[in-house]
C-alpha cells in the first residue's frame, strides 16, 4: 500500500434508467435475486434521467459510507453487501504513478469507500430509481478497483443490488436472461441492439401522483409468487414466447408488434398483481385515461401509434414511433391533461422540452435545468418528461461531476 | 280457443337477482351462450333487489311487445327471441273454467304477448338487473304457459338470454354447471343450498359511480376469449378446483374458506380483464379503496372479517358472516366514504335500513321504498344497500302487484 495515508482516489459515472417493455416480476430465488422469466427493456436516454455516483476510496476512511441524494444511508442490507462483497472479489491492482499511489488486489479487504449517488429525477416518482442506482454503483466500483469484466458479468452482480438494474449496464435495447445455474451466474443482460439501431423512437413518461403508498416491487413480486395462481403460467407459458416475438420486433424495428407485445405485456403484469392475495394495484384512474386515450386512438387509426408501458407504479411510459407522432401524443396529453392555471409549461414539460415548440406551444424557450415537480394532487399528471432511448453508463472525467471532495472524500 | 275475444290471461312473477362468488367470464358458445367455466352465486333477498314482470296473453294483442321500467322495448333481439321460442315450444294447456277461457298447447304459436318488466334498483347501477330480468321472465312464461319444466329445465331457457339469468331460478347459493353437450342442454342452474342454510350472512353493497361507460359484460368476455392468454388457463386449471373447494365452504359454512375464494375469484375475474386487448377496466379507485378498506381490516384480525366480489362494474358486494360483523362493516364504510353533506342517511342507506339504528346512526326511522339515487359524481360511492341472501322466483299472486292493466293488457 502507498505509504502517503491521506490520498483519495475516486471515479465518477453515470448511469441510465430502463423501462422493461417485457416485464420481470416474480423470482425464483430471494436471496440470489434470480427471476422467473426473461425481460427486456429500453434504456432510457441518461440526459433526461439517470443516476450519477462518485466512489472514492482512501486509507483515511474508517469505515464504508454512503449519501443517497446528499442524505447518509445505510449500507448494512444484504442488497449493498452482496454488491460490495461481488466487486471486491474481483478487484485487481490499481496504479496511479503520477500521485505515487498504488492499491494491490489484495488491499482491497481492507479499504473503505465512500459513494455518494445522485439521480437527477425524483426518486419517489417511480422511475425505477433503483435500476440506476445499483448499475451506477456496481459500475462505478468496477472501473475504481480496476475489475476485469465485461458488462454482462457486471450487470450479474449489479442484479443482486436489484433485479432490474442488471438491464441498466447497457445502451439501448437490452434482454435480460433469466438463467438455468442455482448460483445465478448466468442470470445476466446481454444487448439486443445499441441505441443507434432504433433511434427514431421518442418516449414521454407521464408522472402520475397518487394518494397511496404503492406496495414495493420486492414485496408485491413476493406476495404474487406466493399466492397468484396466473404468475406461473404466465412465466412459463406466455413470456418465453413473448421475449422471442419482442426480439424480432426490436431487430425488425417493426413498430406495430413492438407496440402490441409491450401494451399486452404491461397489461398482464398488472393482471398478475390484481390476481395476488391481498391484490396490488398499482394502476390508479388517470393511469386508466392514459390507456383509454392510446388504445382510442391507436384503434381509430388502425394500427398501433404509440405503446405504454406501467411498472410497479401508476406513470405511464409511452413510446412512439417517431418525432411526428410523438408530437400528435404531447399535443393529446396537454389537451386531456393540461397544467393546473399557475403552472409554468417548463415545468410540466421536462427532459427534451425542444418537442413543445413543434407541438405548437408557446414559452418553451429559457430552459433551465429540471425544476422540482410541482405539488401533486391525487389522479392528474404532475409532468410529462420527453426522451428517448439512450446509452449505457459512462465514467465522468471531468472532475465538476464529481460527487465527493477529491481531498477529503466527503460529499461536496 | 275460447269464443270471447277480449279476455287477457296474465301472470305476475318477482325474481331475485345474484352475485356471482366463482365468476363467469367467457363463452364457449355465443349463440347459445355456453359458458367456458361453472360458476356460483348467491341469490339476493328480492324485497332489496328484484324484478316483478307481468306476462299477459290475449287474442286482441296483435304482436309481442316488452315495457322496461315503463318504456317499451324491442323483443327482436335473438335473445329475447330464443327464450319466447323456447318457451312456446314446452306450452302446455290452459284452462280457466271460471272465465270460460281454453287455450290449447297448439294455439300458443299463434297468441301474442305483452310483457311489463320492472327493476326495484336502478338499472343503470349495474347490478346484474338482466340476470334477474331474463330469469323473471322466463319464469313468469313458464307460469303463464304452464310450462312443465323444473327450475333448472327453465334455468337453461333463462340462460339463452343472460347467462348469469339462469342463477336467478332459485333462493340461496346456485351453481350454474357448464355442461358438456353441444347444444347446451346440460348447461343449466342447480341449487347447492337454500336461503335458510347459512341465513347469517349479511350483504352490503356500494353502489359507486363512474365516469366512463363501462364496456358491456357481452363483448368484454368476447374480447377476454379472443385475446387474454390467461383466461384459458384460469377456467381450465383454476376455476375447476375453485369450485369444489367453494362448494365444500358453502357447504360447512365455513367463512374463511368463503371469503378467501370469493375475493380471490373476483380479483382473477378482473386481472383477465386487464389482460384482455385492449384491457378492461371495471373497478376504479373507489373500488381499489374498498378493497384496501376490507384487506386491511381482514389482515389486522388475523382472519376473513368480510368478502368483497365485483362484476362488471365498479360496485363492491361486500359480505359479513352476520349481523354484528356487517354492523362494523357499516360503521367503517359509513367513516370512510360519508354521504355528501346535503344527503340524508336514508337516502344513502337503502334496502334493510334497520342495521343503522345498530350501528349507532340517528335519523333512520319513518323508512319509505327505494329513492331514487342521489346524483352520482365520479369516485365516489352513490349509496349502500343492506340486503341478504334471498329466495328465488315467485309468482305474485295480489293483482295489485300486476303492472299490466287486466282488461287492455297494456301497461297501468
């Protein structure tokens, strides 16, 4: 080990959001965090959502320690713990002639870190913060202690922070396989295709508040595993189908099947809670409208305009085809859910704002960066973020990003 | 026939209407209405909830005519043709010596019919009123025309006009068995119990308005067969067993068993809703809060304190081992969803009102008939009613009962 006590050594990395189009709920193991089925997602662009973490290791640090949106948290969960202990194992050397620092693999098990993580959305908006944010972790720690492993052996570990997050380990479209082995190392994402293979699709989330609580995906997953008589047929006997249908769809980028299978899809894992002993519910009736609004409209023209997607929560995630009918959408859902009257149209329209001035509103120019969401009111829309899909993670160089006092290793 | 041209012979009936424990959803047969799974009710007391048809025959009537709730209706649909046919078909003779008045089985291809139906609740509030509008009927002709079937022979005619109607038969819990043959003769109505045998149970029902038109029960179960991969496997692997182990409660009296299966057949019947393309939603908030109201309550008690089920529609049944049980649900239910501040208690309690004198609520005596609704506004509920589980069909003997006028045969 170096014998300067007081160097801190830090990377920091960004990381996207992804929104399952074929859903995963439902494990096999809990411990293991290993699914019952295959999913697949789109990554979403990390412009517009997306966690940025900072990890910084040092000789100084008495102790693992992490800051959540600038709030400490605790790292003693089994979900933080396998992580740690997973990146750990595969640290290797790590040297930095130019500070005189070197770190052997062995060191290691006895360093501390410090991480701080931010996501640059609300995290109690539902948008899978959690994806993103042990992606962003498991990620960020790979490129510090210098790990040797391709992205699909990462998201398996980034998997047992959060199911979901292992699908947050690459851009664009992203299948993650279920696995065969008990010790789940073959329960990993791989990418279908990178964003550039589809890069016409434009997604506007609607951020619907509700008045409840909503049942955490752990536990509402649990509790259908447990007692929906329909989960397992679904997971055997629907979902393998669907993944290779949902495959072709994305390789054809054949707009229509994509829409069909990811409506249906969305649809029957709300089934699946409903059909859960206490029920779930985590659709509410704005949810509810902004089904009815697409499924009117994709049935008076024919054929599907738009997909939406809900995971454990009542946004809607929709996915248009391209920027023209993306714009038909916005135009839609401002005129079924407009702004409350003291509502700036620049707070209510966020992420790619540069599709309000093509939908023909006024206002849009000035923008800052994302304000807070307004104050929620049970069953409307507080805000509709526009975006796309987007790239894999990235480390941050430049230094501004960082997270965490490069001399000290504290938050900043 | 008889001589004297301007006789009329009618026959006055009052049938109950019932909620389905184990749902039906789904037709293997459309025409003949052949459904894809058993199912089982329990009959509702007709002096809450019933229809009162009058069937009157005359050689002055020139051709079959229905008055709904006063208005008059069309006959020509296949359903009310099939079960006129039907019925024709099992005629018998008539005599009524005191009148003078002979119809012989063959002249009855020949007489018209004038038919005045009418619903104690509203129709629009869906509950079922076609269930017990057909079974009226269909029993009241079989009266009138001295069919000699038993009530499941005649439940198997009131079948081909609502499938649900052929529950309406009999009192108590009914099993309407699928059958087997082809041409539907075997799918018929059989009693499992009488009113009597489990004469504790207390039902409260919210009525809850709704926004949006609902999809009918007809083409939603169309659309649930064409398109939701998890019905199939609902009414083969799960309904099947379901209704054995329902039988067996029923049976035993055993409400633990019965609520556990109730709630849980009514949130299946749902989830295949939301699995159908495009999905069908029929409970809204208000329906997901009742629900909450009685999970909780039912999981802080360690054990089924209440049942719920839902048809298609946003409406609880709720349902109470007995009376002291249904008085705390009333109480909660009276707490959590209050009556708008200008609406009396007894407008918003309706059918057996004496439970709100138990549940400690002023104001509940000098009761008249069934008001009409308060107007309805979106999630919220509209009004309760109190009933039980009731008897089934029975003829109106007291001509006072009679809406058809007994010398024109018109409407009174």
């Amino acid at each position: 080990m170096a014998e300067k006590k007081q160097w801190v050594v830090m990377v920091t990395a960004q990381t996207p959001t992804n929104i399952a189009v074929i859903k995963y709920w439902g494990k096999r193991d809990e411990a293991r965090i290993l699914p019952i089925n295959d999913s697949i997602s789109v990554t979403l662009d990390p412009d517009h959502l997306c966690t940025v973490t900072t990890v910084a290791v040092s000789p100084a640090f008495d102790h693992d320690q992490m800051w959540l949106n600038g709030k400490e948290i605790s790292l003693s969960g089994s979900r933080y713990q396998n992580c740690l202990r997973e990146i750990r194992n595969r640290a290797g050397d790590v040297e930095d002639k130019e500070k005189g620092i070197k770190i052997e693999k062995k060191d290691w098990e006895k360093l501390h870190l410090h991480i701080a993580s931010y996501n640059n959305f609300p995290t109690a908006a539902g948008l899978a913060s959690s994806a993103a944010g042990f992606a962003c972790l498991v990620f960020a720690l790979s490129k510090l202690m210098n790990v040797n492993e391709d992205p699909s052996q990462l998201s398996a570990i980034a998997r047992q922070g959060s199911g979901s997050a292992c699908r947050s380990l690459f851009g664009g479209f992203v299948k993650w396989t279920m696995g065969n082995k008990e010790d789940g190392t073959d329960s990993l994402a791989v990418q279908l295709t990178d964003e550039k293979h589809w890069n016409d699709l434009v997604i506007i989330i609607a951020v619907v508040s509700s008045r409840q609580k909503e049942t955490s995906s752990t536990s509402g997953m649990r509790e259908s595993v447990e007692t929906s008589l329909l989960l397992q047929h679904r997971a055997r006997d629907v979902v393998p189908q669907r993944v290779l249908q949902m495959e072709e769809a994305i390789k054809n980028r054949d707009f229509a099947s994509f829409a069909q299978l990811t409506c249906a899809d969305s649809n029957q894992f709300h089934a699946v809670c409903l059909d859960t002993s206490p029920p779930i519910f985590y659709m509410n009736d704005t949810s509810h409208r902004l089904i009815s609004l697409i499924e009117k409209w994709n049935r008076s023209e024919g054929s599907p305009q738009v997909a939406y997607t809900f995971d454990a929560g009542p946004n809607a995630v929709m996915i248009a085809p391209n920027r023209k009918v993306a714009v038909q959408l916005l135009q839609k859902l401002l005129f079924c859910f407009p702004p409350k009257p003291d509502t700036d149209m620049n707070s209510y329209v966020l992420g790619d704002k540069s599709i309000l001035q093509e939908a023909g509103f006024e206002g849009a120019n000035g923008v800052e960066g994302l304000p807070h969401p307004p104050e929620m009111k049970e069953g409307e829309v507080s805000y509709f973020i526009c975006t796309r899909p987007g790239r894999g993670p990235i480390v941050l160089h430049d230094q501004t990003h960082a997270l965490l006092d490069p001399e000290t290793g504290l938050p900043k």
